[in-house]
C-alpha cells in the first residue's frame, strides 16, 4: 500500500558520475517534492513541482535537477555528485488543491533514497 | 527568514514515563505546523498537523499543541514505549508568498529505554 515510493533505497556512485534518484507516487497528489537531508541534520528543500511547474530554491546548487515527466513520477538528477552530495535524498507529495487550501495539506514522505559518493 | 529549532537534541527516558518535545519557530506567519516521526535510515511519517487556527491535535498517546504567539509547538507523548524509540521532527508551513515548502527543526532524538 505504499503511497510515495522511492527507487533505489540505496545508490552508491563515484565522484562526478551523473545519477539520477526516482520517485513514484499513487496517491495522485499535484505537488512533489525533492528535499535532501544530511546526518543529524534538518530536511532542506531542493524543488518542488507544482503539477509541471517547477519551483526552484534559491539556495539549490545547479548541479541539481528535477524532472517530471508524469503526476505520478519525479526525478532527481545530479549531474556530477561530490563528496558533500552524499546525503538522504526525501521525495514528498501534497495534495496541491487550489487556492489558499494548498497551504494546509500535509505532506506525504517516502522512504528516501541514501546516496554514497565514492 | 523562518528557523525552526527544537529542544532538547537528544532524549532518554524509561519506558512508561510521559514526555515532552519541544518546537519554537520565530516567524508566527504559518499556515500550519507538522510533527513528524523518522526511524534510522528512513523517511518520514507524519504524526499530526496542526492548524495556524487550532490549539492542539491528538493522535492515540500523542498530544501536539500549538501557540502560535509564542511561537511554540509542544508534542506530548504519553506512557512511552520502546517502540517509541526514534527522532522526532517538527516543520512549519510559512506563509512566504509562493512557496510550499515546510522549514524543519534537526529534531530530537528519542531513546525509551526498557
């Protein structure tokens, strides 16, 4: 019964070597999101999609990129991971009603993809 | 610009003791806040969402309140289990014009000991 899947669990690659981390969800949710989070450390938005508009935090280096081809699917792609990309990598999704309600959902997590950078 | 910080970092208690996590944020401009609940090496579960209109949330043994004046949210977990074992985040969903994202604490990490 899983709602927000993430594939791999666990990805290993070398230093510069494109990768790129999926997520899936079922629950037909417009807005997903993209946030990594280090050891011991806060969850940190990278982007969110909003239905196919995407939105990008300031903050995000350009080494990371998102796609989504579907409602139901999103991609994150780094284009050559360094040591400090290793990290928890959370996919999440809200439902994104219209208007002010957006602002009231909550969020979905799956169970997040751990990336080794070697 | 919105910080989240919730103390203390780490906690042990005995199990079957009641408990209180913390949460201040400093910008009361939210729509809602999220307490959360991650495992080793897990995602996140969401445990309970409260409203910027509501005072408090219950979820079983779990208690959320909220005061959003103050800018405090206190998440009471009653007669703890080993189980309950894991760290606990809270987020809050500012009101910044065009953005959805939540705005984490580092949470607490809780040991129940047997």
């Amino acid at each position: 019964d899983a709602m927000v899947i993430q594939n791999p669990r666990y990805q290993v690659t070398q230093f510069g070597k494109p990768v790129t981390l999926s997520c899936s969800q079922t629950l037909n949710h417009n807005v997903m999101y993209w946030y990594q989070q280090k050891s011991s450390q806060a969850p940190k938005l990278l982007f969110h999609y909003y239905d196919k508009d995407f939105n990008n935090e300031a903050d995000t280096p350009d080494n990371f990129q998102s796609r989504r081809p579907n409602t139901s699917f999103c991609f994150l792609d780094i284009r050559s991971p360094g040591l400090g990309d290793a990290a928890m990598y959370l996919c999440a999704t809200s439902g994104g009603l219209a208007g002010a309600l957006i602002r009231q959902e909550t969020q979905y997590f799956g169970p997040g993809t751990r990336l080794l950078v070697l | 610009k919105q910080e989240v910080t919730q103390i203390p970092a780490a906690l042990s208690v005995p199990e079957g003791e009641n408990l209180v996590l913390n949460c201040s944020f400093t910008d009361s401009a939210i729509y809602n806040l999220q307490w959360f609940r991650q495992d080793p090496g897990k995602g996140l579960t969401s445990l309970l969402l409260i409203q910027s209109s509501q005072r408090e949330q219950t979820s079983g043994r779990l208690n959320a309140s909220l005061d959003k004046s103050s800018g405090r949210s206190t998440l009471y977990i009653a007669a703890s289990q080993p189980g309950d074992s894991a760290t606990y985040l809270c987020a809050v969903n500012p009101m910044d014009t065009g953005r959805r994202a939540l705005t984490f604490g580092s949470g607490t990490r809780l040991q129940v000991q047997p």
